[in-house]
C-alpha cells in the first residue's frame, strides 16, 4: 500500500508543478491533467519531482501523507478477499459485478472463455497473485474493464490470447500495476480505448503485435512501462476521425522503454483525429525502427525531455510544434527529422555515427 501511496503522491505531486494544485475535497483525477510550458524549468520540475519524495515519510500521518490517503481511499485495499479459481472461471468466463476485492488463486489456462475474467462494477481490485493467465494460442482476451471507475488490477502475467492481453474501455480511474502481458498472438499487450485517467505502473509487454495501443484517450500516465520485441509498435497513440473526430490527449510517460520492437518505440498516429500535449520525460527507444516519431501533422505540442534513442535507423522524428529538451540520440542511421533545432542549441552533432543532443528548442 505504501507504494501505491508514493506514486498516487508522485502524480499530485506531478500535477500541483505543472498545471494547479489539488483544492480540499478534490482529488487527481479532478485536477486538469499535464500541461507543459516548453522550458527547462517546466523540464526540471518533472524530471526530479521524485527526488522530493525521498524527504517525505510516508508513514508519518503528516498533511502529505493525509492528503495521499485521501486520493487512494477509493482504490483501497479492501479487507476481504473474494477468491477466483479456475473452477469458477470455466469454459465462459468470469464477470465481476460487483464491488469488492478479488483474488486469482492459481494458475489458469483457459483456451476457450473471452475474455477470461471482466471486470464490469466501480470499485474493484483484482490480484492476480502473481498468478498467469495463458489463453493457450486459442483463448481471447485475458482481463477486460469495460466500462468501470476506481478499478486496480495487480501483479500477475496475461500470456498466449489470440486477442489482446489487458483491455481497458469505456473507463475511468484505473490503476494496472505490476502486469506482464505477453506472446498474444497478432494483437496487443496492453488496449487502452476511450477511457480517461488511466495509470499504468511497471507493466512489461513482450512479443505482441503492438506492445500498449492507446486510442482516444486522455489523461493518462505510464510510468517505468516497457515494450520488448514487438512485432509492430511499442507505445502506440492514436486518435480516429470517425464517426466523429476524437482526441488523444494530455497523455504522460515516464521512464518507459521500448526495445526492439520491429517498427517504432513511440508512435504518434492521428488517423483524422488529433493528438495534443503529450510529454515524455527520461523515455529510452533502442534498436527500433523509428525510436520516438511524432511528425503526424495532427500530432501538436508533444514534448520529449531527456530521452534517448540509441542504435535506431531513425532516432527521432516530429513536426514544427515538437518541443524537445535534453534529449540524446547515438548510433542511429538517421540521429532526428522534421525537428526544427537550432544549430546553436546543439552540443555536438557527428553524422558518421549519428549523435545528437540538444539542450533546449
């Protein structure tokens, strides 16, 4: 619990430099989500915010601590733990209506139920103890939340759907923490659609077509997430123009890491909608195709600070309105494109071996 708390308090704390601070009776999900000004004093603020939290007790019941008790208390431990065995999952499925926390207590392979377990009510933790979820190369998707607010999912892998891993639509404040999702065969690790407010928190996803498929979303942040060796995108944002033009916005990653992946490590795609305000702070892309690309014409305002794109055929690629900070490129192909920095603000830039960094655009 105690580290929940501390990244509950990483965010508020997240919010409170950048945007406005946390009123009394509101609480993060209220506070409008992260907004940059393109400076290295808005860089600094959320590169070492962490560094902050080392000098507070968590355990002290000081104001801080207070306050952080106050954002978690809807996503709460709950005292009694409703177990999950794979007699209660079966060949259909199993639906989570009701408020609660919930425990899988073993491993399930399950090649039949799609998806395995959804989760359907408000107010839900699922611990998957560590336990897998194998679909077998034939079972669908592993854990749904559709349509849901105040939902953790925890500690467990979700491997071998023919679908995708972990869906989460039509939803709100929702924490994944600690999940790998892997080998889902043709499809996607982690599926993020239409919701808003969603945390993702050391979550792997390896060997998928797309590693995390963010689509229409907002408000989000992934922090310390990796995408390994997937077959298409590692981190991959998108906002379609129909029925209606939809945004993508406001999204936040942090620490995460694409490796490998056979396209790009960090994609920006429009589709007819637009995509705004996305900030990347300490982000690593190696060995992809294109480490980070946000050169979409409807892709505006991203910031990418302190990132680093090593041994890509491109290292970064954006349009005009990218603003990059501190970033560093070695061993590409091609160091950046369709960045607009100036000659002056570069450090050192050596084509033979593609390195680039830049302090300030």
């Amino acid at each position: 619990m105690r580290q929940l708390k501390r990244f509950f308090l990483f965010t508020m704390l997240l919010s409170h430099a950048l945007t406005k601070p946390v009123s009394p009776g509101e609480n993060i999900w209220q506070v409008n989500a992260f907004s940059c000004e393109q400076s290295e004093e808005t860089s600094s603020k959320i590169c070492e915010i962490e560094s902050k939290l080392d000098a507070i007790d968590l355990d002290s019941g000081n104001s801080i601590d207070s306050v952080t008790d106050i954002l978690c208390s809807k996503l709460a431990e709950l005292e009694t733990c409703i177990p999950i065995t794979a007699e209660d999952i079966g060949p259909f499925g199993f639906t989570i209506s009701s408020p609660g926390k919930y425990c899988l207590t073993e491993n399930i392979v399950c090649a039949g139920a799609s998806p395995v377990i959804i989760i359907s009510s408000n107010n839900v933790t699922l611990d998957l103890g560590d336990h897998t979820i194998d679909g077998d190369n034939i079972g669908g998707t592993g854990v749904c939340v559709n349509n849901a607010n105040n939902v953790i999912v925890k500690n467990g892998k979700i491997i071998k759907g023919a679908h995708s891993g972990l869906v989460i639509n039509d939803s709100t404040r929702v924490c994944i923490t600690n999940i790998k999702s892997s080998l889902n065969n043709g499809n996607v690790g982690f599926d993020l659609r239409n919701s808003t407010h969603i945390i993702f928190d050391h979550c792997l996803a390896q060997s998928n077509y797309i590693g995390f498929n963010i689509t229409n979303c907002s408000y989000c942040v992934f922090r310390d997430c990796i995408a390994d060796n997937n077959s298409n995108d590692g981190f991959l944002m998108r906002a379609f123009g129909f029925p209606v033009v939809q945004q993508n916005n406001s999204n936040t990653f942090i620490r995460c890491q694409a490796n490998s992946n056979t396209s790009t490590g960090f994609m920006a795609e429009a589709n007819g909608g637009s995509i705004f305000d996305t900030i990347l702070c300490k982000c690593i892309a190696i060995s992809n195709t294109t480490g980070f690309n946000f050169d979409d014409a409807e892709t505006l305002n991203s910031v990418l600070m302190s990132c680093k794109a090593i041994d890509n055929t491109t290292g970064f690629t954006g349009n005009s309105s990218t603003g990059t900070f501190n970033n560093f490129a070695k061993v590409n192909t091609t160091s950046y494109s369709g960045i607009t920095t100036p000659i002056s603000m570069i450090d050192s830039l050596d084509t033979d071996i593609g390195f680039w960094t830049n302090n300030d655009q």
